[in-house]
C-alpha cells in the first residue's frame, strides 16, 4: 500500500481502524517520507535512523516508539546473529523498522490476523505480536548455546582435545552480547503490562504478562550460561596451568637424568694424574657402570614422585 493511502487511513471511522507498515533498512530520505506522512517525532526518527539502540520504550504523548532486539542462531557457524526492530505507535498507526538480520515478521502479521478478538485492541495488537514473536525466538537461540557450552565442557576435559579457549571467550562475549538484548527489555515489558502506557487494553496486558513472563526465563537462562562459561573458562585455564608444570616436570626430570652423568664423565675428564681406577683396567667400565646405577635409581625416584 503507497505510503499516501496508508497515511490517509489512519485515524479511521473505527477506534480499532489502523494502518501497519513494515520498513527494513530504509533510507534517510525514506524515513523522512514516513515520518512526515505519520507525524513521527524527530528524536524517534533519529533513534530509529542510527540503529544499535538498547530495549526501551519511550512515551512522546500522542506516540510511543520501542527499540526490540533480535536474535537468530546459526547452526552452521554457531553463531548468533542479532538485529533491530524500532516500533512507532500512535493513533491509528503501527510503524516498524527492521534493521540487520532480524527476525521476518510474516509469522507475527499472520498470528494476529488469526486473532480477531486481538486485532480490535488496535495498534496496541501489533506491539503484543511483535514482542511474542521476537521472545520466542529467543528459544532456539537458548538451546543453541547451551549446546555450545556443552560441547566446550567436553573438549576442557578432554585431554586428547587442544584447549578451547578461543572458542569460550567468544562464546563468552555472544552471551554477553545476548544478554544485553534482553535485560534492558523487561523493565519495559512490565510498565507496558502494568497499563503505562495508553493505547495498551487490560486484555492485551494480559498477553503481554506472558511475554514478559517468557523474557525473563530467557534472561534467567542467559545469566546461567554466563556463570556456567565463567566456569569452564577458569577451568580451562587451571587445567593449561596443570598441564604446562607436568611439562616443566617432566623436563626438569630429564635435565636431572641427563645431569648425573654428565657430571660424572666431567669429573673424570680433569686432567690429574691420582684419580680413582685411572691406571686399572675396570676403571672406565666401572665409572659407566656408576653412571648407568645413578640414572636408574634417579629415574626410580622420579617415578615414584610421578615426575615421569
């Protein structure tokens, strides 16, 4: 629908008449057209323009404008790839602006046509299926990592796997970067359940509450896999620890085996003429000898103290 028609219907004969329109990585000059043809106020505008916002809502009187935060995992790369949705809402209108890899909203569009009873609530209706879709898409994203953190306690105590720890600090930040996405998203997810903001009907409260109640599962999970990744990083870096002195051991042994008889042989290389067995003919052999009895009671030794 051209932007002039969409503009022309809102504001209706019916409360619950309102027009939604959907832009992903508009341009400047695109965005201006929106905001000239809906009313949209500058500050939103510029907020949804720049993009990398954090979760929030923001009351402008006659309009509210939310920044969502999304998240996909892939399964080939296990990564998580993470966009923007900027939500206008007035009178009569539902604007929204997709940026990055975020979610499709085709699935939130056809949920709330399901719903007729929802769609009379008004443009509050598309806030509530926007949000329930987004958190659920939370899940997989969950499972995901999860998977990943489990694979990463594996292969920390694996000793014939080579130490992870790249791959638990970049894991480490994806969490992190997750979590930023959706704690900053409950405090608003509250007031909007707690009615406010106008333009939120008690029964879409209801909804959202469940929303809400999704989202901060999602944080609890995230705040765990955070703790959980603390710990199989400290994990991983006292078992390098352990590993790197088993190596210092072991060569500190062998420099001790080697040592022995090498201060023997140098004992016997000084040139003085009165020196034990230097004049008999056992006297070479029985110095190998002493050699050959030092290094295996060293060894046995070391051994014993699982040097070797």
């Amino acid at each position: 629908m051209p932007l002039e028609a969409a503009a022309a219907r809102t504001g209706g004969e019916s409360p619950d008449d309102f027009v939604w329109v959907g832009l992903h990585d508009p341009t400047a000059e695109e965005m201006e057209e929106v905001a000239a043809r809906f009313g949209l106020h500058e500050l939103a505008v510029e907020d949804a323009e720049r993009a990398h916002q954090r979760p929030k809502v923001e009351d402008y009187g006659d309009s509210l404008f939310l920044v969502i935060k999304t998240a996909r995992y892939d399964e080939q790369s296990e990564t998580v790839h993470f966009g923007e949705i900027d939500v206008f809402l007035g009178a009569g209108y539902v604007v929204h602006v997709r940026h990055g890899d975020a979610s499709g909203l085709r699935g939130a569009r056809r949920r709330l046509q399901e719903r007729e009873d929802l769609l009379r609530q008004g443009p509050g209706a598309v806030v509530w299926a926007i949000l329930d879709q987004v958190v659920d898409d939370y899940m997989p994203v969950v499972q995901g990592i999860d998977d990943d953190v489990e694979e990463v306690e594996a292969q920390v105590f694996d000793p014939e796997s080579p130490a992870p720890t790249a791959r638990i600090y970049f894991l480490k930040r994806e969490v992190i970067e997750f979590h930023r996405a959706v704690w900053p998203l409950l405090a608003p997810l509250e007031s909007i359940e707690r009615g406010a903001f106008p333009g939120i009907e008690e029964q879409l409260q209801r909804f959202l509450r469940d929303v809400s109640d999704h989202a901060r599962r999602v944080d609890e999970a995230v705040t765990s896999q955070r703790e959980l990744l603390t710990s199989v990083l400290e994990a991983n870096l006292a078992l390098v620890s352990v590993n790197q002195n088993e190596v210092v051991k072991k060569i500190s042994a062998y420099a001790a085996l080697i040592g022995v008889p090498t201060f023997i042989a140098s004992v016997y290389g000084m040139n003085f003429e009165h020196m034990p067995e230097l004049r008999s003919e056992i006297g070479y052999p029985a110095a190998l000898a002493a050699m050959a009895v030092a290094v295996v009671i060293l060894y046995a030794l070391l051994r014993r103290a699982r040097w070797l």
